[in-house]
C-alpha cells in the first residue's frame, strides 16, 4: 500500500543522526505502485531513494521528495544440488537477509554480517567487509525506470560492480531498485583471507557458517560505534588506490603499512592509516569527530548538522592532502 506524507522528519531515517525534512514522503511494500507513482511525477529525478538511511549524510535541510521502498519478501526461485537462487524484496534489512541464509545452510553471504541497511542498497556501493563483495552474489538486480516508470533487470556484468561502487551509484536516482536475486551455494568454504577473522576463529577446529557469522559480528561489534548510541554512517571514506612510487613513499614512513596490490603498478592503501598518521584518530572538533576506535568513521557526537559534518570531513582530506599527496574520496552519499 502506498503511503505518502508530508513535511516528515528525516532524523530517525539516517543513521548519523542528521536533522533534516522530506516535504513528501513515500512509502510502499509494492513494486507496481511504485511504478505508477513514479510515472505520475512531473521531475522523477528530484525523489531521492532511501533505504536504511546507513551510508547517507543530509548536506541539506530539506529533500523535496524522498522516495522509501519496503518491499518485503525472501524466497528461492530456484536450486540445483549445489547452488540456490534466492530473490529478496528491496525493504528486507540487510541482516536479516543475512541471517536467513545463514540459518538454512546457503553461503555466500555470512562474512557480509551485521552491515546495516537494506537489500535494496546492497548493490548501489556494492557492500564489501571481511574478504567478500556482494558482487560475488548478485544474479540480477530488478528495477524501476525513474525516467520513465519502466521495469528493467540488470545482470550481473550490467551492474558494473566495483569496490564500493556500481552503475547505480554513478547514476543516483536513476532505478530504483525494488528487488535483487541471489545465487548462493549449498557448500560452505569459511573465507578466511582477512586476518583478524581467521584469529577470532581459531578456537574452532570445525568452523560452521554460524561461527563465522558470530566472529565477523563480534569482531564488528568490538570496533565500530553503534549508530543509535553514535550517529555514524560506516567508513566516511573508501580506501584510495595510489601508485607504485607513492607506495614507496609511504613504506619508507612505516612498512607495516597496509597496503594490497590491486593490479599492475596499484596498490589499495588503508584510508583509516592515513587518518591516524595525519593526527586525526580521536579528534573532535564541535559535535562532530573521528571514532576513537576506528579514525575511518567520522562521529555525530550529538546535535550535529549535515553541513558540520561534511566540513569536518573536509578538513581530514585536506590534512591527508598536505600530509601525503593522497586525496580520500568519501564513500557515504552526500545529499
Ligand atoms: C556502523 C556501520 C557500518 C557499516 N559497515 C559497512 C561495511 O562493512 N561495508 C559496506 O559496504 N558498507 C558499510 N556501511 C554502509 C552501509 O551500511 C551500506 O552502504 C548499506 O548498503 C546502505 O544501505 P541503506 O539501505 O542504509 O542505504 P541508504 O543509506 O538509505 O542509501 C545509500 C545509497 O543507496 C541509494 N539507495 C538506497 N536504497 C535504494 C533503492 N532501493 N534503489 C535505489 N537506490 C537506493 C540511496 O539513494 C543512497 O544513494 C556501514 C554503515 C554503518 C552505519
């Protein structure tokens, strides 16, 4: 059923806590209203889609139109011996997706653990933790046309996957998706590739899909802030690739520095390093600061405008600028 509101608080809707208005708000659990509503606007591309609101931070005070799917619904379309096919509706929560694959034995997913949000969001920055990507999931992605009202399914290849990115993010507000179809397996192989998971495992001699949900969960729990005692949104940035000349610069400062190869002459640098060295683990600054355990996630210690925050997270990519000629891009959508 359609739901539409008007001059709705947005502060209960994004996870950093961020005052700010939708003057109409639309709610729905069904893709084809969804559609139709679409098609009645006269300027489709001033709605902006909210799921969770967990990777959002409202710059301004006012969204003119905000568009909230809660589709609901998890069922298997199809299996084989070996794999599952399993087609969630957009307003599932994230983890909750999660944890009704991990209960009915279906891997693919258990190190993508207790990542807030919704499943509709999931491929937009195309979720990744612990040495997995949801791209390794998605079979197709279902949506909505904003330009036109239009159903249209993307693959995988279509989906344009990439770290912390997807066709969807470089074209915000275009489809809306309303459901996402996975493909998971029925043999579960533990992805330890991530250290810290392997270590919170080592007391088990046999490691079930269930232990590796509780590891990442509790490793997650020990380092991130909870949002609803600390408006927070995640990692503020995405890890930046530099090159091989600039790697040496930074091995010659530490070489227990985190850095991964990515492909011939880059390499993955860990953004939360490059805070720290710039001095910006801990800091606060008004009511907004960097995590005391994890200088990655930018904090709203309580009362903070969206405008604080971004200009807050301006003086850390100018700092890391001066500091290390790195420029960090931020990962939370601006809006
Ligand atoms: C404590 C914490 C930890 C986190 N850890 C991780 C992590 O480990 N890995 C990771 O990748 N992310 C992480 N995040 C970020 C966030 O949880 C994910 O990006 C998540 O997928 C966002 O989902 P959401 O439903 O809250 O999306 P929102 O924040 O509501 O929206 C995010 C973007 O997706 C768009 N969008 C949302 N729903 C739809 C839809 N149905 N159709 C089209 N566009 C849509 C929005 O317009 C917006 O641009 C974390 C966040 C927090 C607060």
């Amino acid at each position: 059923m359609i739901n539409i509101r008007q001059e709705v608080p947005l502060f209960s809707y994004n996870t950093f806590g961020i005052p700010a208005t939708a003057s109409v708000f639309v709610e729905s659990d069904d893709a084809t209203e969804l559609a139709d509503f679409v098609r009645s606007l006269p300027d489709p591309s001033s709605a902006f889609l909210l799921g969770g609101g967990s990777n959002v931070l409202f710059v301004s005070n006012r969204c003119e139109l905000v568009i909230h799917p809660v589709i609901k619904g998890i069922e298997v379309t199809a299996e084989t011996g070996d794999d599952v096919w399993i087609r969630a509706g957009a307003g599932e929560g994230w983890d909750d997706f999660v944890s009704w694959c991990v209960a009915r034995n279906y891997a693919g997913v258990e190190n993508l653990s207790h990542i807030p949000g919704t499943v509709g969001a999931c491929p937009i920055q195309n979720i990744g933790a612990y040495g997995t990507e949801v791209k390794e999931t998605v079979e197709t992605v279902e949506t909505i046309e904003t330009a036109t009202g239009k159903t249209v399914t993307f693959n995988n290849q279509q989906c344009q996957f990439d770290y912390r990115d997807s066709f969807f993010k470089k074209h915000r507000g275009k489809y809306l998706i309303t459901a996402v179809q996975f493909k998971l397996s029925k043999r579960f192989e533990p992805n330890v590739k991530y250290a810290g998971l392997k270590t919170e495992l080592s007391r088990n001699t046999h490691v079930t899909m269930e232990n590796m949900r509780q590891a990442v969960i509790s490793i997650r729990s020990r380092k991130l802030p909870d949002s609803a005692e600390l408006g927070n949104a995640g990692s503020f940035f995405k890890n930046p690739t530099i090159n091989t000349a600039k790697s040496r610069e930074i091995n010659e400062l530490d070489p227990q520095a985190p850095l991964y190869p990515v492909s011939h002459g880059y390499w993955k640098m860990s953004a939360a390093w490059l805070i720290r060295h710039a001095g910006w683990k801990g800091m606060q600054d008004g009511n907004v600061g960097t995590h005391k355990r994890q200088p990655l996630v930018i904090v709203n210690y309580g009362g903070a405008t969206g405008k604080e925050v971004l200009d807050f997270a301006q003086k850390i990519i100018d700092s890391v600028d001066q500091k290390f000629g790195i420029r960090l891009d931020p990962e939370v959508n601006v809006v």
